[in-house]
C-alpha cells in the first residue's frame, strides 16, 4: 500500500521539484534535503509538511464537481484543471515563502504563508465554481429556450 498508493508522497515530491524547477530558472540553486526539505543553496529551508499538501482544498473541489450534473469527460475535465490550478498556486506560494524566508521579507499583512494559500486557493475555487456553473447553467438556459419556442 505504501510503495504504489502513497499519494501524499507524490504532491509532496511534485510541489519540491516544481519549486526547484521554478527557482532554477531564475539561477537560484536549491537543495533536496531528506525528509521533503528543500533549501536554497547556502541559505534556509522549507519542509513540506503534511498540511503543506492543499489536499483539503483538492477534495472540496473534487466533492463539489463530482456532487453535480455533468458527463463523466466534463467532470473528469474540469476535476482535472482544478486540481491542477490549484496545485500551481500552492506551488507558488512554496517559491515564494522560500524566497521570502531567505531574503528576509515580511509576510503580507502579517498574515502567515497557510492562510494566504488558503484565501488563494479558495478564491479561485470560487471562480472556478462559477465558471462551471455559468457554463452548466448556460446549456440549462439554452435547452428552456429551445424547448419554449417549440411549444409556442
């Protein structure tokens, strides 16, 4: 179960490496370290933690498009966009709390890296959410329409 089902593992190596990917594009080393660090090189660290992951906000997007009318391929679609929006954010905000943490800069507001991740990643949810419902909701509208002018 641990060697092929241990997804946890798996974001947490995908958000270490993106991170890295991310940073060495702007000429910044970085360091794996074990235990899911990554470090800039010669300077501090992040560990990504289990509440690093954003699992939380990927099941809610997952439960919200799964709980609604839609064919198997547009779930499966817009499941998929989601998840992958919302892992580029969490991305992001590991790039930037390591950038931040080595060159000494404050958190906005005051307000600690897991908080802005969460206000992002529901923020965009929420988007996301109203996309999918004014496309849904469109095709709804559309079919009354048609459905009117047939028995007028």
């Amino acid at each position: 179960m641990e060697k092929y089902l241990d997804y946890v593992s798996w974001l947490k190596n995908s958000l270490i490496n993106a991170t890295a990917g991310i940073l060495s594009i702007f000429n910044i080393q970085t360091l794996r370290e074990p235990g899911f660090v990554l470090r800039i090189k010669g300077g501090r660290g992040v560990l990504i933690a289990m509440n690093c992951v954003g699992y939380g906000v990927y099941s809610f997007w997952i439960a919200f498009v799964a709980a609604n009318t839609a064919t198997f391929w547009k779930k499966a679609r817009w499941m998929l966009a989601g998840l992958l929006i919302l892992w580029f954010i969490n991305v992001i905000r590991i790039t930037l709390l390591l950038l931040a943490i080595n060159k000494g800069w404050p958190m906005p507001l005051g307000i600690d890296h897991h908080t802005w991740f969460t206000i992002a990643a529901y923020g965009m949810i929420f988007i996301l959410i109203w996309l999918y419902d004014r496309k849904s909701g469109n095709k709804i509208l559309n079919n009354e329409k048609k459905g009117r002018n047939l028995h007028d």
